[in-house]
C-alpha cells in the first residue's frame, strides 16, 4: 500500500512537473491574482481554430464544433500557473450561464505532444481535482501546442478566454486575471449573441 502511495506522489510531482514547464513558455509575465492586462482583439470575427481532443470523460470532442448553436466561452492555457486566471473567468461565467442551454464553456490545457505518453496521469490528475460536472467541459489538447499560439497570436505565459457566438467565431477576448468591469462586458456580450 505504501508503494502505491509513493508511486501516486511521484507521478503527481511529475505532472506537475510537465504542466509548470509546458512548451517553453516563463511565467515570469504571468500577472499575480487581481492584476489586470489588457489584451488585443486581435481574433474578432476569425474562427476560432479546431481544437480535436478527447474530453476528461473520455468523449472526443471538437471545439468549436459540438458547441454549434451556442455561445460559447473557450478558456485557453499553456502553463498550469494560468489555471488561476482560467478560474477567474470560467467561474463567473458558469454562475451566470452555466444552467442554461444557449451556452457553452470548455476549458483547454494544451499540453505538447512530447508528453503524450502522460496523458493518463495528467487526466487522471486534472479528473481528481475537478467536480464531475466539469468533466464534460475540459478538453485536453496533447500536440503542436506553439500551432494555436501562432494562429491566434497569444502570448502562452498567460491564461486566455475567448467569447464564440453560435457559428464559433470569435466575438470577445481577454487574458490573464478577470476583473469587473471585463466581466460585465463579457456577460453584456455573450446575452446579445444569445438573442
């Protein structure tokens, strides 16, 4: 039983490990809690990039695709130090929307490929610290991580959130940590593309 144990904390260390260290990026721009960066609409009115993965249920998904028809908030990171600045705006997001069925939201570790061979530990992990109910909602992305921080021209030392009306085009986006004002307009945005 002790072996196990040992075991589970080594791979645990590990994933988190790959996850602090995913792709290359520092963290050394990440903001702290409450500090706000002002991103760049760069994306609006592009297609948000087919993202093909299997779900922490197991599901194969493709965002944005199975979110055809809703609104759709997409949370995007590449180093697990964001996953603070996810929470910062998935959260909010699900308490206003989250029971209703004209939204979405997924959240996107993108992890590169490199590790694929922890997928199970990494999904396992990310599956014990999660309510069941979010399960449905992150999609794991192993592969050409740097592909979408190209295509979408991020900085992958932050957590970024993209708002997708219902053909998925990219109507709003923001990085790092939420802050009220963002969050108001976000929720202002994601009720007119709903109607």
């Amino acid at each position: 039983m002790k072996s196990k144990k040992k075991l589970l904390y080594v791979f645990s260390a590990l994933t988190m490990f790959i996850l602090s260290t995913n792709c290359g990026a520092k963290n050394d721009k990440n903001p702290k809690q409450g500090e706000a960066v002002m991103e760049e609409q760069t994306n609006i009115s592009k297609a948000f990039p087919t993202v093909q993965a299997k779900n922490l249920e197991g599901n194969q998904t493709t965002i944005p695709d199975d979110a055809k028809g809703k609104v759709t908030l997409v949370a995007v990171a590449f180093l697990q130090q964001s996953q603070g600045q996810l929470d910062s705006w998935l959260n909010p997001f699900y308490e206003k929307f989250g029971k209703l069925d004209d939204y979405m939201f997924y959240e996107i570790p993108m992890i590169a490929g490199g590790y694929v061979f922890m997928k199970p530990v990494i999904n396992g992990g990310m599956r014990g610290g999660l309510p069941q109910f979010k399960h449905k909602h992150v999609v794991t992305f192993f592969g050409d991580v740097q592909q979408y921080s190209d295509t979408l021209n991020i900085d992958p030392s932050f957590g970024h959130v993209f708002l997708l009306d219902k053909e998925g085009m990219i109507r709003w986006q923001n990085k790092g940590y939420s802050e009220k004002e963002a969050l108001e307009e976000m929720f202002s945005l994601a009720k007119k593309l709903s109607d």
